[in-house]
C-alpha cells in the first residue's frame, strides 16, 4: 500500500487477493502449491479498503470476513469478499492448477511472498458482496437476538 510499486499495481489490478500462507514445493524450477489454507483476514482490515481502491480488485478470498471498512469498499468499487472454508488446506492447494509468479519471496519468506496463481473449481462462498450486505453481520445480529431471547426466556 506504502510503496505503490509499479510490480505490484501489475499484479493486481482487476484480480484477486487470497489471504493464505501457502506450503510450496519446488520441482525442477517450478513450485506447487501443497497447501493453501486461508488465514483469518481480519488482520487485513486496516489496509484492505485501500487495497481494493487503489488496485481494482474484484474480490478477497480469506477465512473469518472483514470489518465494515472493506464492507464499504466492496460496495464503493464492486469488490466482493470470499470465505474459504479453514481447515482444507490440502483440498484447496488441488484448485491451484498453475504457480506463474512470485514476487518478494528472498524479503519475506514463502508464507508471506506475493504469489501469483492460477485456480480452477476453487470452493468458496460470497460471504460480503458488492452491494454492502455481509452474512458476517446478519449471522452475529440473528445470534445476538437468540441469545437475548433465550436470557430473557431464563
């Protein structure tokens, strides 16, 4: 978000971002995913609108949904939130088909290098859509209601 590099605007623009540390082999100069679990996004709250303004992203695929800042931002600029289901890590690594780039590998490490992958059949379910409505919220409000009903009931 800081640096705006030009490397980095190429890559995303008009794409996806997948909140995963993936496990990564290498054979014969070309890498694999072995595992792609999503990781809790939540983390990502306080950069992500920024990231889905700046670069045109049309979606965030993660695990856990965002806060009402990215919320805001899928509405603003037709982005849509993705939930991976955690726990498949294996599963998931079998929808990415081809590894074609990887970026800040040496800087980072192989969780957090920016890899640049191809998927194919990769279940997720829009869980935040690009019109401000957040199954996140509407799940916490119906439990909340529950909660208090059954307290009241007590």
């Amino acid at each position: 978000v800081e640096s705006d590099g030009e490397e980095v605007r190429d890559i995303l623009e008009g794409s996806m971002i997948y909140h995963c540390g993936p496990v990564v082999r290498q054979e014969g100069g070309e890498y694999s995913f072995v595992a792609a679990g999503p990781t809790t996004s939540i983390r990502e709250e306080p950069y992500e609108a920024t990231v889905i303004e700046k670069y045109g992203l049309r979606g965030v695929i993660g695990k856990g949904g965002m806060g009402e800042k990215t919320l805001k931002a899928c509405a603003d600029f037709g982005c849509v939130y993705l939930s991976a289901v955690g726990g498949l890590a294996t599963i998931l690594a079998q929808s990415v088909v081809e590894v074609t780039d990887v970026h800040k590998l040496e800087e980072f490490g192989v969780p957090e290098a920016m890899w640049v992958i191809r998927v194919e059949d990769f279940p997720a379910v829009v869980t935040m859509d690009s019109h401000g409505r957040s199954i996140h919220d509407e799940i916490a409000s119906l439990s909340k209601a529950n909660y208090d009903r059954l307290v009241s009931e007590g």
